[in-house]
C-alpha cells in the first residue's frame, strides 16, 4: 500500500498565523491536517481579521492538501453537557463562535468534545449536549448570510466518570436527537480503547468496527483520531501514546490502516512531542505500516 492512498496528518500548530498551519502540515509530509483557531485554553479570542482569513482561504487554494482533509477543533474549556447555567452558556457561544470562524475559513470539520455532567445524570447531560449543539446552528443560520457547510463531530470519550460519549450506544442517540446534516463522528482509537473497545489485534479492530457500524454506522465516521494509549483497555483515563510504543501497539494500527472505509477519511495524529519522538518520526513508523499492508 502507497501513503498517496491516505489523507493523514496531525494536529499543527498555527503560532504567528492561521495561514502558517499549510506549511507546518506540508513540510511534515501531511495530506490532512487539525488546527485551533485560538488559543484553545482561553475563553477568550481575537476575531479574525479579514486579511488572516484571505490569507488563509488562499494558502487553502494553492496548498496540495485538499481542504476536504481540514479539521478544526474546539477549545479544551467548554463544557457542552454542564448542568450549571453561567457555564453552559459560556460553552454554548463559544461554540457558536467557533462554528463561525470554521464558515469563515471554509473548513469543513470542527470536532467537538461533549463534556461532563458533573454528577446531574447522563439524560440531563444529553439534553444539555442536544440544546448547546442546536442553539449554535440555529444562531449561525439566523445572523449569517453564508451557507453552513461545516459537519459538527461528536469525539468519543475515554470513559472518566460522568462524562459523555464513551459508548457507541450514547454516540448514536445523540445522533438521533441531532440534525443529521450537520453532525457526524470523530472516532479517537485511545478514547475508543480506554473506553473498552479492543483494537490490539485484526480481529478485534474487524470486531469494533464492525460494532461501530452496527450501532453508529460507518458513513457517519468523517475522521479518525489515530493515536496510541498509554493506558490499558478500558482504564478510562485519557493519556495519548506514540503509535506502536502504547498498549494499542503496531499490529492494531496495520488493521485499522488496513480498514478500506478508514482510507477514504482524514486521519489524524495527536500523539505527544516528546524526547521519545515527534511527528516526524511518528510519521516514519505509520509509513512503514503502510507499506507492509498488502
């Protein structure tokens, strides 16, 4: 298998200009690429200037990277699913602020984490995802001329007590809840394996795959978190991994790189920069994967 079969990348960073995101992503060899649009643990941002976004819808015109593989994602602070008022409306606009800024940069994805219910019960947190998610939409719709061409993905979650979006079954009632439209998938293999669905072995990654499309159903997957876990199945604790070096480990990677339907969809890696590796070098090992894939 060739890598030009793959839109991969990682998450980039955007340090003195959106626009300096393409080449961050191109000259680590990306086909597909994640940003923040701000500093993504501040409430607080800049609105983007009209010369940072022509600069940036330009780089996005001329770049190799097709702008279908862009993602952006939300913020660390908001909590989509808080029983606590002040709170969730400060995550409710920000969102909505977010949403904007992705229109306005023609990105197509923005990738959402649902959040906590802090202990008011799973329901509850479901109706406070629902509510946040179709305030924002209706609230872009009603003061924006542009057309929404943005899919909001819902990220699983690792399994950390109270906190939503964990299980299949949870994913795909919010999508039922949800204007298809405008909402999708991001599946994270940490989150997944923390949260107990095994994807060690081709079997198993054949298994929880064929899980998610029973339950979910793989049209709704749009991207794919590729990143290994230091923690052990179904441990429940969020802690990202080099590829190959966490529990997950190569064999799992070569199945799920292997997964035709994963082929076709923006893959990213947000796997640490640390004395142990950095993308380049996380990189090198998902190519060589690749190309023992027959």
């Amino acid at each position: 298998m060739k890598i030009q079969n793959y839109k991969i990348g990682f998450h980039v960073s955007i340090s003195g200009s959106m626009s300096k995101s393409f080449a961050n992503a191109e000259k680590i060899g990306c086909s597909a690429f994640q940003i923040f649009s701000r500093n993504p643990r501040n409430w607080q941002a800049k609105d983007l200037s009209k010369d940072e976004i022509e600069k940036f819808i330009k780089k996005k015109d001329t770049s190799k990277i097709n702008e279908n593989n862009i993602v952006l994602h939300m913020p660390y602070l908001p909590n989509l699913a808080s029983p606590n008022e002040d709170y969730f409306l400060k995550s409710k606009n920000t969102l909505l602020e977010e949403i904007k800024r992705c229109a306005l940069l023609e990105i197509p994805y923005l990738v959402i984490h649902l959040g906590t219910h802090l202990g008011s019960g799973e329901k509850k947190g479901i109706e406070q995802i629902v509510k946040a998610l179709n305030f924002a939409i209706d609230e872009f719709k009603k003061t924006n001329s542009r057309k929404l061409a943005v899919r909001l993905l819902l990220e699983n979650h690792a399994g950390e007590k109270n906190y939503i979006g964990s299980k299949f079954e949870q994913l795909r009632e919010l999508l039922d809840l949800l204007d298809k439209k405008y909402h999708g998938i991001c599946f994270d293999t940490c989150h997944g394996f923390l949260a107990g669905y095994d994807l060690r072995t081709s079997k198993e990654v054949l298994n929880t795959f064929k899980e998610f499309d029973d339950t979910i159903g793989l049209k709704e997957l749009c991207v794919l978190h590729m990143n290994d876990s230091k923690g052990d199945l179904n441990e429940n604790k969020e802690r990202h991994e080099h590829i190959g070096l966490g529990k997950i480990g190569n064999i799992g990677f070569k199945a799920i790189l292997k997964n035709k339907f994963i082929q076709k969809i923006p893959i990213i890696m947000e796997t640490p920069i640390d004395d142990n590796r950095g993308d380049v070098d996380n990189f090198r090992v998902v190519k060589n994967l690749i190309k023992t894939i027959s």
